[in-house]
C-alpha cells in the first residue's frame, strides 16, 4: 500500500498566527482566557486549549467587564468590537488578514455604489462576521437555487465577494450562473477565495488522480476541510473527513492500494502524522511526498499581543 502526502497541507498562516495568539496570550495572563468563538475550526486544537483554561464563547456577554478576549481567525463583525469596548473588554484580535482583505472591501465597493453579491454558506462564522460590516446590504448566495431565485440589486454596478475557504470549482459554478443572470457582474479584484484554499485544493487533485481512498484531516465545522473533501469526490475518489486516527476503520483500508492523505488549513502536521501511524499499522506501506507548490506565507502575529507581551515584562 502506498500513501500519497498532499503538499501544501495542514496549517496555513492565519491558523498558525491565531494559534500562537492564543498560546502566547495564556502564556501572559494565565487562565481562564476567553476566546470568542473557536480559534480555529479544529477539535483537536480547541480540546487542548481548552484543557489549559482556555474557554471559547459565541457571545461576549459571557466574558467578565474588563477580560481580554481573544477574537478568533474567521473575523468578526463591528457590532462585536463595539459590544467589546462598550464592556470594556481587550481585545487580541486573530482575524486573519485575508479576511480582514474581504471586509475592506465591502466597505470600499459599498461606498462607491456597487451592490454585492457575497458567495458563502449560511451560517458560517465567516460569512456572519462578513456579512456584519454592512448588515442588510449584502446579497448571500449559497448554491444554484439561491442564484436562480436573487432578485437583481438593481443598482448599476454589481460585484461578487467570497468566503475564503470555498470549493474553487463550485464557486466557479456559481460565478458563472451569476454572469448570466447579471451581465454586469464584476469579479474582484484579485480572488479571496485564500492562497492556502487554492494551494490544498491544487494539491489534493493532484494526488486523488491515482487513489482508491482519500482522508482528509479536519473538523467537521472546518470549511476548508470540507471542500477538500468535496474536490476529492468530485474526482470520483471515496473520501472522509476525520479528526483522527481512530476515525478510520479496517473497512474503509480494505481493498485499498494508494491512499490520498491531507489536512486541512486547520489540521496540526502531529495529527496528520498520526493518520499515517493508524494506515501504515493496517499494512505496511510507503510514504510518498507530492508538492505541488512551496508555501511560504507567514503573518505576524498582532501588535496587540506583542504590546501586551512587552507591558508584562516591564
Ligand atoms: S484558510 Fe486562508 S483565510 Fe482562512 S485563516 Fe487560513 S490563510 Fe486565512
């Protein structure tokens, strides 16, 4: 049996920069730590974390006056920093950069006129706090249904935005069925669909094109994880998304000659490595690396954190 590692995988540098927020922030004010909403969309991560005192909530009403809080990577609405200040609560805001990308550019093309058409799943934290910079003005398309039944914004101009974690394919799907309802449809101007989706995505094709059976290491609330796992299916492979190691069975190996493995931009390179520990004790097998692309994004963490850093040490 052989497995077929997808590179690029695993973390990518909005999670790696939340994290270490996180854990460089319990390092300074001790526990408890409020996070709003989890850091990331990984069980594993957010199980730990957890057991070191951190405690995620959805609604600050739960932090106590005057906390700090750690908001997480998916972004946040302004309503949520006005609550926060109005609590007086500190604020290390995680947001990743090329979410807050996304939010700058609502207020930019509202601003100037244009209606958006704001592509992303209900429900999503990251649509949520999107759709948050500007409440009532955004037009939500999830899938065919919604785009056959958008009535047009009727203003002059149109552009679409995305979530960052989307199926490329799918979206394009989207995209294209928007162009035909609304000629005037502009695309933004670069993708926001992130470099780390597209990357995973790029790769995860490339190594399902010779396998049997693809894992894809990921939490089920991971957007990300999920339209990995769509694109493996998408090309005709049985896939699952599983936190770990003990999500897999005997069944799901039996028969099997190459397994396509990934993670998703919020799976832990340990827990990926723990996968091929589970695989490689049903049979022994080969371990074969398949990059498709060198990454070598990194954000810093933010000047919040290292200011509060710097106050604890003087
Ligand atoms: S998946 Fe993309 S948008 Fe989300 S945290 Fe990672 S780099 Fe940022």
């Amino acid at each position: 049996m052989k497995i077929l590692m997808a590179g690029p995988r695993g973390f990518c540098a909005g999670v790696d920069r939340a994290v270490d927020t996180v854990e460089r922030a319990l390092a300074v004010v001790g526990a408890p730590l409020y996070v709003k909403h989890e850091i990331i969309h990984n069980k594993p991560v957010c199980d730990s974390l957890k057991e070191r005192g951190v405690i995620f909530t959805d609604d600050l009403n739960d932090v106590p006056n005057g906390s700090l809080v750690v908001f997480s990577a998916h972004g946040s609405a302004p309503s949520d920093y006005a609550l926060a200040e109005s609590r007086s609560l500190q604020v290390l805001d995680a947001t990743c950069p090329l979410v807050t990308k996304i939010h700058l550019e609502v207020r930019k093309y509202l601003k100037k006129g244009f209606g958006i058409i704001y592509i992303g799943h209900h429900g999503h934290v990251e649509t949520i706090g999107t759709l948050g910079q500007a409440p009532g003005q955004l037009h939500l398309v999830t899938n065919q249904d919604e785009v056959a039944a958008l009535v047009d914004p009727g203003t002059p101009d149109l552009i679409y935005l995305t979530q960052t974690t989307l199926s490329i394919d799918e979206t394009r799907g989207l995209v294209d069925a928007l162009k035909v309802r609304f000629p005037r449809l502009q695309d933004p101007p670069t993708s926001d669909i992130c470099y780390a989706t597209q990357n995973r995505q790029d790769a995860i094709k490339e190594v399902c094109r010779t396998a049997d059976v693809c894992f894809v290491v990921g939490s089920q609330t991971s957007s990300n994880s999920k339209s990995l796992r769509s694109v493996a299916e998408s090309m005709g492979v049985r896939a699952y998304l599983i936190d770990g190691p003990d999500e897999i069975t005997d069944e799901m190996l039996e028969g099997v000659s190459v397994v396509a493995l990934t993670g998703g931009a919020s799976a832990p390179e340990a827990v990926i490595q723990s996968v091929v520990a589970r695989i490689s004790a049903y049979k022994d097998c080969g371990v074969e690396p398949v990059i498709v692309r060198d990454e070598h994004m990194d954000f810093r963490v933010p000047q919040s954190l290292i200011a509060l850093e710097q106050r604890h040490r003087n």
